[in-house]
C-alpha cells in the first residue's frame, strides 16, 4: 500500500522535475535566439530608422529609436540628386540577367555531365579551378580584355564575368540533383515519344526546381552583392547599387547619415525578399543536393 | 494691294524671326557651350554633393552640363588610374589627391597654355602660398586647383578651460595656468588632467582628449605633428627613412604613454567619432580636419556652438620658440584630364568651379565637407558670419598655412602612409615597442623605395626636399632632445 501511496509521488516529482528542465530549456532558447535577433538585427533596425529619420534625429541623446515624424526624403534624395534611380535599374537588370544566364548555361552543362560523363572527369574540374581563381587575382587582366573588346562600362561585360564565377556552383549543384533523379521516368518519357529536350524541360526540370531555386537565388544575391568587378568593369551608365551604398559610406558619410542609411536599405532589401520568397525552395534544395549526389 | 500683302507677309515673317531669333543670340551669347556634357569623377557621395552646388551656375554662364561619376574612396586611386594607363580616360574633369600628383600628374592637362589660349583667370593671388609650392605643380607645371583645403587646426570647448574650478585645479597639479595647449607636454598634461571626470561640471565621466588611431593613415596623420615639430623629416637626401630616428621615438612614446587618457575605442576611430565627441561635449580638444568647424558651428548636433575655441595644432618649444607642424591633409584637387575630347569646355569649367565666388559656395556649405582654400573665402563677411565663432575659426586656418607639412609626395605616397600607419597603430596597441614598429615601419619604406626604383624615387625626394626647405621644413636631429 505504501508502496501503491509512494510510486505516484516519485512519479509526480520526476515530471514536475522534467516539466521545469523543459520549461527551463524553451527559456534560455528563447533569450539565446533574442539575443542573436537583437545582435543581427539590431544593427539594421537602427539604419532602417536613420534612414527616416530627420537629420535632428541622428545624434539625438536619449537616441531616438522609432522618428516620430518618420519621412522618405531621404529617399527620394537618393532616388533625384544621387541616381539611385540608375544604380538600382542596373542591379536589377544585371543580377536577373546574370541569374537567367547561369541556369540557362549550368542545367544543360550539369545535364550532361551527370548522363554521359561529358568531358570525363575533366570538364567538371575545370569548372572547379574557376571557383579556386581569387578574383582580385583576374581584375586587371580581364580589366585589359575588356578594355580592348570594348566590353567595359556594358551589361553584356558583368552578365558575362558573373555567369562565368556562378555557373562551377551552380553545375556541381546541379549534377548532384539530376544524378539522383531516376533515369526510369526520363527513360518513360523517352519512350512515349519525348526528345531528350522535350524530357529535360518537360519531365525533369519540374522536379528539380528547388536546385534551380537554389541556383536563381544564389547567383542572384551573390550579383547583387558582388562590389570589385562592379566598381573595376562599370562606368556612370552602369553602376550598380553596391557602388552606391560604398560611395556614402567609404570616407565618412559627414552630413549625409540619411541618405547613406536609405542606401543600405535599398541595397539589401531586394536580396533579402527574394531569398524570403524562394526560402522554401532554398532549405529543401540545399538538403537535396547537399545530401545526395 | 497684292504687292502690299506680301510686304506684309514679308515683314510679319520677319518680325517673328527676330522674335524668335534674338533670344537664341543672346542665350548663345550667355551660354557658349550650349549642349555639350563633361564628365567628372569624384571619390565620395559628398563631393558629388558639393559639385551640385555650383552645375546651375556653370550651365548658366557656359550652358555645360556635368554628368558626375562617384568611385568610392578606398578603390578611387586604383580604379582611376587603372583607366588613365589604358590612355583613355571616360572622364573630363577629375578629382584627387595632391598627395597622389606624382602618379595623376602625367595623365593632366597643362593648365597655362590653355590660360593663354582662352584668357583664363584662376585668380591665383588669390591661393596661399603654402598650395602654389606644394600642391598645384607636376614637373614644373601648373595642372590643378585646390577644390578642398585639408589642414589641421586644433579645437577645443571653451567650458573646459573656462571654469574657474578646473583652473584652479590645474594650476595646484602642474604648475601653470590651464589654456589651451602650445605645446605638446602641455597637451599630454591637459589629456592626462581632464580624463575621467566630470570637466563641464556634471557627474559624467569625460576623457582628456579626442583623437584618431585607426592603422589606416589616420594614426600616422596624428604622430605626424608631433615628429615634423621635434625636427624630423621623412627621409635624407639618399632616401633613408628618418621616421626611426629620435624625433620619430619621442613622438610615438609620447603616444604610447597617454593613449590611456583618450576615450575607449579611439585605436579603431576615424575622423567623425572623435568630431560627434567633441560636439556632444564628452572630449575638451582635440585637433582635425577644418570642416570639423562647420559641424561645431551646426546647431542641429552641436551642444558647443558658441562655446568652442579653434587655433593651431601644437608645437614644441625649441630654443625658447615654438615650432607648429600641423598636417597639411592630402586635400581634393581638381584638374582636366590630358584624354579628354572636350579640354576647352572643361578648362571653362575648372576657371568657373575654382573662382572666388562658386567656390565659396562649396566650401560654406554645411553639407560638404570641402574646407576653405582662398584668402578671400576667410575674408568673407558671409563666411566670417555663418556661425557663432566662425570668424575666429577661419582666423585659425589662415594662421596655421605658414606652418603646415605635406604628405611625402611621391611616387606611393599612399603605400609609405599605410605602411608606417600600421606600424604606429602596432605600437599604440603595444603588439610592438615603439622602436620596433619605427624600424619596421622604416624597413617596410626602403622596400616599397626599392620596388619603385631608387634612383628615381631618391631624384624626385631631392625637388620635394628643396620645395619643403623654401617653406621651412627641415631635418634637426638634435630637436628631439631639445624639444620642451
């Protein structure tokens, strides 16, 4: 009986034991991922503020954390007086011409790769020595290249420079996904009267969208990002958004605290959404290809 | 009647023609270049800022538009000389550093022939001495304007040194009476005095000055007044470094020694921290960049306006005389690139910018950070009045000309800077002796001397050598001992 009276006890206490390590356990997660939001994010919470902030505002003490009369000249003024409007095209257009050109060289590449071998072992290490190459150490002779096919200060000159960087990530990546796609459905297709294209984009293709995914965004952001080729192989009508965001804070911002904020801002946002929207698709494709292969 | 009716007609027609065709004269009277664009290049969003300033009035009196291109800092001399090699240049007009002019100066149009050609006037009694010798001249020739007039003036919070407690304070510790310093022990006595307390009469814990050690130029620009003012120069006649010598070591252990009494953080500063800390009024003085005088002056930041004091750097008392050496900063020059197809409208361009008038605008400007560079800009009423203590402020610039040092000008300037910034910065965060980092940093220049060709660099120090002596500058190995 005592027996019967005790096990309950003991058996309460150990959960009511187990119940608070949990609790205890969720708690100081909770601080831990706080304290890394706080950390990362804090930075760019307060130069997304400064950047609608008045210039009354910047060395304000007590800081002001949120303007009271939050504003968008600063923007605006990045948008007339420093060209964002140009800078900001231009990354665009560069970044999803960079991206559209790597998929479109690195699948039929990878394809061939991963089903015949092509190139033996040979083609995809080269394509790996591309990615060995520091590219401070490629500036000035493809500088002079450029130079002399009059490929400086064009869309055409970074889209190609870029797709060349991407496309050894984007083929190893790739090689792994289609190794591992079942060569059975693209036989069945084959079969019922596809061409070997018409299976590549029809049958294939649908099912390794997440390595896609993974490709567009990475060579996205990594355009979007990318500064010394910018800065080396651009000219006033090309100029890319980096460029701009380094021009205000390189050198002291002096009065321009605003601008230079707003500048940021605009510089990370279109990376960070697209990364947001193709999330989904970056975790699993990032599994897939990392795992397997 | 029909005759009559053409006549009219003839007349109505021409009537309007000179309706119409008058004002066109006289525009293309007034605006000469009517329809053409000139590029610049500048290093920095706020320059481009400042060039704004004035495009309504070059396209006013020349109807030239400039299209202005933005190469930030740190790549600009790399990236702008890269072109200039390849012998073309996608720019007119170009902005950079005088320090630099021994690598920019080949790519850079001439300005006298075109002085004469076009009947140019670059008022040029009108330009310091001080930038006429050192700074405007490649082989001999005139090839830029000033467009920033970089030296170093001393600033200081005038409560610091007012208060009646802190002086009597100071005199029972050192002896003297508490002002602003004239020399450089005053200056480590005042550093050491102010640190750590509460100076403008509240409880907060101040610091006993403001400066900037960052490795990357910044720490060198503030051993350097110190060195120049204990005798030192940057290499002898056969291009030996001298920046080990005994000037070099008592300005770099001094450094070392009250590093202490700056605030934390100072080893990673650059120009603005120690300026936001002087306006909010957390250091009593502290020496930098002119421009810093604009942002004391702006209400919107500042709790000193009207309450600041401005002058010249320290010096030391040598043989009862005091010796200042402030920096003369590498500055912003600008200059008519030798590849551009359009030398005329941009000579028109570069008269305009750099007369007077327009380039009082940009130096006034609150937004730039262009310092003045004209006699006329610190004679200015306008100027002299654009804020409490404005006119006492330009009275500092001009008195600190006669006194300045340059950059060493010469082929790698920027690498011998960096080098020795380094080494200065080891020091100060005791990674190594004060005479280790000196013979390093002393090293370090016989290499890069080396690498550019010894022979040529020794000729070219030879001409900047007798170009520093006309203005005073020169070596005395027995300053350092002397120096008080």
């Amino acid at each position: 009986m005592a027996i019967a009276l005790d096990r309950p006890r003991t058996v309460s206490r150990s959960a009511r034991a187990l119940r608070v390590r949990r609790w205890v356990g969720t708690a100081l997660t909770w601080v831990a991922v706080v304290a890394a939001l706080l950390f990362f994010l804090g930075p760019f919470f307060w130069i997304l503020t400064t950047s609608l902030k008045g210039n009354e505002d910047y060395f304000a003490y007590p800081p002001v954390w949120v303007p009271a009369d939050a504003s968008l000249k600063h923007y605006g003024a990045l948008f007339t007086r420093s060209s964002g409007a140009r800078y900001f095209t231009n990354s665009l257009v560069v970044s999803t011409l960079s991206m559209l050109a790597a998929l479109l060289v690195s699948l039929p590449t990878a394809y061939s790769i991963a089903r015949w071998r092509f190139g033996g072992g040979f083609l995809s290490l080269f394509l790996l020595v591309l990615r060995m190459l520091p590219a401070i150490a490629l500036i000035i002779p493809l500088y002079i290249m450029y130079k002399l096919l009059g490929l400086t200060n064009s869309y055409l000159g970074l889209v190609i420079v870029y797709t060349v960087l991407y496309v050894p990530f984007a083929v190893w990546l790739l090689v792994g996904f289609l190794r591992d796609f079942p060569v059975e459905i693209e036989e069945a297709a084959l079969i019922d009267g596809c061409s070997r294209l018409r299976a590549l984009v029809s049958v294939v293709v649908p099912i390794i969208a997440p390595g896609l995914a993974v490709v567009a965004l990475f060579s996205f952001i990594a355009t979007w990002n990318e500064f010394l080729f910018a800065i080396v192989l651009t000219g006033i009508e090309t100029k890319t958004m980096m460029v701009l965001v380094t021009s205000f804070t390189s050198g002291g911002t002096d009065m321009f605290y605003g601008e230079a904020s707003a500048s940021v801002v605009l510089g990370v946002l279109p990376a960070f959404i697209v990364a947001f929207v193709l999330q989904r698709y970056l975790v699993k494709g990032l599994a897939l290809g990392g795992t397997k292969g | 009647m029909r005759k009559l009716s053409i006549l009219a007609v003839v007349l109505a027609v021409g009537a309007l023609a000179a309706w119409l065709g008058l004002p066109v004269n006289e525009v293309k009277a007034a605006r000469p270049y009517e329809g053409t664009t000139i590029r610049a290049v500048v290093n920095a969003e706020y320059v481009k800022y400042s060039l704004s300033l004035v495009e309504q009035a070059v396209y006013d009196k020349l109807g030239i538009k400039i299209e202005t291109e933005v190469i930030p800092l740190d790549p600009y001399v790399a990236k702008t000389l890269l072109e200039f090699n390849s012998g073309k240049s996608p720019w007119d007009l170009i902005m950079f550093g005088p320090s630099f002019m021994p690598d920019y100066g080949r790519h850079l149009e001439p300005l006298e022939p075109w002085i004469q050609k076009l009947k140019l006037d670059f008022v040029m009694d009108d330009i310091p001495d001080v930038y006429k010798k050192l700074m405007l001249r490649h082989e001999g020739k005139i090839v830029s304007m000033p467009y920033d007039g970089d030296v170093h003036i001393m600033f200081w919070n005038k409560v610091a040194f007012e208060r009646p407690d802190n002086k009597k304070k100071f005199k029972a510790k050192y002896g003297y009476e508490l002002a602003p310093p004239q020399t450089w022990k005053q200056w480590d006595d005042q550093a050491e005095f102010f640190h750590g307390w509460g100076w403008d009469g509240t409880d907060r814990k101040l610091f006993g000055a403001g400066a900037s050690y960052k490795g990357n130029n910044y720490s060198y620009y503030w051993w350097r007044p110190r060195f120049f003012s204990y005798g030192g120069q940057y290499f002898d006649a056969q291009m030996k470094p001298l920046i080990n010598g005994p000037a070099g070591l008592r300005a770099l252990e001094e450094m070392v020694k009250t590093i202490q009494y700056y605030p934390p953080g100072v080893m990673l500063f650059e120009s603005e921290e120690p300026k936001t800390m002087l306006i909010k009024g957390e250091v009593p003085f502290l020496f930098s960049w002119t421009s810093t005088g604009k942002r004391v002056g702006n209400p919107n930041e500042s709790v000193i306006v009207g309450k600041a004091g401005f002058g010249i750097v320290p010096g030391a008392e040598i043989d009862g005389k005091i010796v200042y050496r402030p920096d003369l900063t590498p500055g912003r020059s600008m200059a008519v690139s030798k590849y551009s197809q359009k030398k005329e409208a941009t000579m028109k361009v570069l008269e305009l910018i750099s007369d007077p008038e327009q380039s009082l605008k940009i130096v006034m400007d609150p937004k730039t950070i262009m310092d003045p560079w004209r006699v006329s800009h610190f004679k200015s009423e306008k100027f002299r009045k654009s804020f409490p203590g404005a006119d006492e402020y330009l009275d500092a610039i001009l008195k600190t000309f006669p006194h300045v040092v340059p950059d060493p000008i010469l082929p790698g300037a920027s690498e011998y800077m960096r080098k020795l910034s380094f080494e200065i910065t080891e020091a100060l965060a005791k990674r190594k002796s004060p005479q280790e980092a000196l013979d390093s940093a002393a090293a370090e220049w016989d290499k890069i001397t080396d690498r550019r060709g010894r022979d040529k660099q020794t000729a070219l120090w030879g001409e900047k050598m007798s170009e520093m002596k006309q203005v005073g500058i020169e070596y005395h190995p027995d300053w350092a001992k002397k120096a008080k």
